[in-house]
C-alpha cells in the first residue's frame, strides 16, 4: 500500500477550511473545545483525513490510527497514566478502544490514517 502523504497532501491539509462542531458535552472536562474533520482520500480500507480541536480538555474512545500532527500543541494521556507532547512533526497511534484525554494547549491539526 502507497499512502499520499506526500508534500501537497500535507500542504492541502495545513490549508483546508474545516467546519467545526462543538464537542459532545459528555466528554468536555474543561473548555469549550471544538473540531472540525475532513477525509482527503481512502487506500485501501484505510482512511486518510484531517482532524482538528481547539484548546480545552476532552475525553474520547479512541479507533485504531496512525497521525502525524501538523501544527498546534496538546497533551495526550492514556489509560496507564502514559503521556505524550503532541507538537508539529509528532508521529503517533491509538488503538482501537483505548481511552484517552486530550489536553489542547494551541489548536492542534494531524493528518490521520484510520
């Protein structure tokens, strides 16, 4: 499998205007964060897309993906208490129901492949 992720897929990313949508109140701990979502093209049975949030706190139930994050600046927990610094250039995975909480520093962006 080839996967576009060559410099126009990432400049089309950094670029594209995302419709955002309040997170689900359920999954808000702090803030009033918001993302916006858009698929770029599938491979395969693999999705390839760009996902954004704006600064707050939230939880989520993740599915199984590899990212890279573009720009923009969160912490990561998961569920054994490991974190990680998500800043532009990060290259991460979540696994499929792996609960996680996002702390959003600066609105982060990340091309995904799910």
């Amino acid at each position: 499998m080839t996967l576009p992720l060559d410099a126009a897929t990432v400049l089309q990313a950094l670029e594209l205007e995302l419709e955002h949508e309040p997170v689900d109140a359920e999954q808000v701990v702090d803030g009033s964060p918001t993302t916006g979502v858009a698929a770029l093209t599938e491979v395969d049975d693999w999705e390839v897309g760009v996902w954004e949030i704006t600064p707050g706190t939230v939880t989520d139930v993740e599915v199984e993906e590899v990212f890279i994050v573009l720009r923009g600046h969160a912490t990561l927990t998961r569920e054994d208490g490991t974190q990680s610094e998500l800043v532009p250039g990060v290259v991460g995975r979540l696994d499929d129901g792996e609960e996680t909480t996002w702390v959003v520093h600066e609105t982060l962006r990340k091309i995904y492949i799910a």
